[in-house]
C-alpha cells in the first residue's frame, strides 16, 4: 500500500432466477487481497462460474451457508478456499465492567424526537405531500438549506398556493440570489411581499410578465420595511401601467391604431404569412402592458380575418 499499490476485495453472489419465478441468492464470497484490476476480472469471472456450478449441484442458498473468504490463484485462474467467516456470536464477545448498561424507555425516545428539528427528509416528504409539489421542486428548495424552505413555506402560506410559490422561488429567488450574490436572510423581497405579488397574478389584476417586472424593481428596495415594499407594488404598477386592461374599448383603440400604422404587416398577414401576427401583438401590448397577449392575439386575428 505505501508504493500505491492496488489491493481490494471483491464480494461475490449470485441471485438466481429459478423457473418457477422465485429468486435465490447463493452464499456470498469475499475474495481477498487482489492487486489488479485485471486480476480482479479474473477472479470474480471465475468465482461467478463457480458459484453456478455450485448451486447446480447443491441448489445451497444464502440461507445454508455461511459467509466464506476465498483467495485468488493469478497462475491458475482460481479461487480457493481460506475460511468460513464468522458470525458474532463467534468472536465471543463480553461485556466491559466499566460500561454500566443503559436502557432507554419509548418515552424517552418520543421526548428526544420531539425536541428535535424536523430533518430534510421528513421536511421533503411533507412538502410533496402538503402542497402537492414533485420530487424535483421539492429537492431544489430543501437542499437549499432550513432558511429557504422556511420562505418557500411563508410565502406559500400567504398566496396559498403551493405550486406557485414554489416556481416563484426556485426559479426567480434562486437566480437572483445567486446573480446577487444574496442569502435568503438578507433578499429584499420578504415572503408577504412575494405573496402578495403571487396573488395578484392568481386574480388576473396582473399578467405574469408584469409581476416579474416588479418582482425585479423590488429587488432594489434593500431595508425597506414589509408594508412599505407591499405598497410599492400598487405604485410600481401604476407608474408602469401594468395592471391588467380588462376595457375591451381600450384594447380595440389600440388594435387599431396599430393596424393602421401598419399596412404591410397586414398584408403580409393577409398574404398567408402568419408571422406577421407578431409585430402587431408586440406593438398593442406596448401600449398596454397589462393585456392579456392571447386576447390581443385573438382579437387582432379575429379583426384582420374580417376585413
């Protein structure tokens, strides 16, 4: 070993598929001191063989013999017997007079658990079960560590949804904080804040497009207490005019002005070429960025198909 020299075991089984469906596994063998992975090839391919060989004859199973160790012949190709291992009761073992023997009652254990803090495990478990999150959503956020999960979990108490709370903080949080160089402990945006944002999105007073816009002007709102931060979200949307348009009188004007401005794109549109579409939604919803793009589409379809 000091002149880096290979040396390892290699422990070898078999799990037999017998006809009748049912699987058995030979005794297991640990074949010592092999100094090659060559050698070690060599000594596991052989032993497979045998150990065929072996339950052919004997049909003996994990549950009939002990362990054994075997060592590995390089000039023949083989293995051989050394000894049967043995099991504990073998090494003899007897109780040390200095150690006094302790026993631990249930209620001792419930009182332990109880004191404790919930482990990662648990903490996956619940969220999947709790908010109904995948595997993957829930991995992201607990491997984070106990004050992002802590987060995830005020802010889907405050929107009360999970799901989105959930891409809200493993998409947007995440990034920024790693762009920003941030801890959750010291990210601007608190969990009521983002809560906040998440619900407005859920009664369509704002397009998802528009709460990251203010998502990312709140990120510059470093010390600013809660209901100040919560009050900047009506200021930054009405500064912006992002709220969602909901004025079907107002979409129209601006659907046709557009239209207006622009007689190739629509008849290029008109000529089949069904991108042309774009440059005129692209143009409506800087207008109004508060509209909904699949109505604006819709509606500026339904108006150039009719002319």
């Amino acid at each position: 070993m000091q002149e880096g020299s290979l040396r390892c075991d290699a422990n070898v089984n078999l799990h037999v598929h017998k006809e009748d469906g049912t699987k058995v596994a030979t005794p297991i063998v640990e074949i010592k001191n092999l100094n090659s992975f060559r050698f070690t090839e060599q000594a596991v391919t052989y032993e497979i063989q045998r150990q065929w060989e072996e339950f052919q004859r004997t049909g003996k199973s994990i549950k009939d013999a002990p362990k054994s160790t075997r060592g590995f012949d390089p000039d023949r190709g083989v293995t051989y017997t050394m000894r049967e291992k043995e099991e504990a009761a073998d090494y003899r073992y007897f109780p040390d007079p200095d150690l006094v023997p302790v026993t631990i009652s249930a209620e001792q254990l419930q009182a332990i658990r109880s004191e404790m803090c919930e482990t990662p495990a648990s903490m996956r478990k619940r969220f999947q079960t709790e908010y109904q999150l995948s595997a993957y959503d829930v991995a992201v956020i607990v491997d984070q560590g106990r004050w992002v999960a802590e987060y995830f979990q005020a802010v889907a108490s405050g929107c009360g949804d999970g799901k989105q709370a959930a891409n809200w903080v493993t998409q947007d949080v995440l990034r920024e904080m790693k762009e920003r160089r941030l801890d959750i402990g010291t990210f601007p945006i608190r969990p009521p804040v983002l809560a906040s944002l998440i619900q407005r999105v859920a009664k369509k007073q704002l397009t998802i497009k528009s709460a990251r816009e203010v998502f990312l002007d709140l990120l510059g709102s470093d010390d600013v207490p809660v209901l100040a931060n919560l009050e900047r979200i009506d200021a930054i949307i009405a500064e912006k005019g992002l709220a969602v348009v909901e004025d079907d009188g107002a979409i129209d004007a601006a659907i046709t002005a557009v239209i207006e401005k622009n007689p190739k794109a629509v008849a290029d549109f008109q000529a089949g070429k069904q991108a042309a579409v774009g440059a005129l939604i692209g143009q409506v919803m800087k207008q109004l960025k508060g509209a909904d793009a699949a109505a604006v589409r819709e509606k500026i379809i339904a108006r150039l198909m009719g002319q």
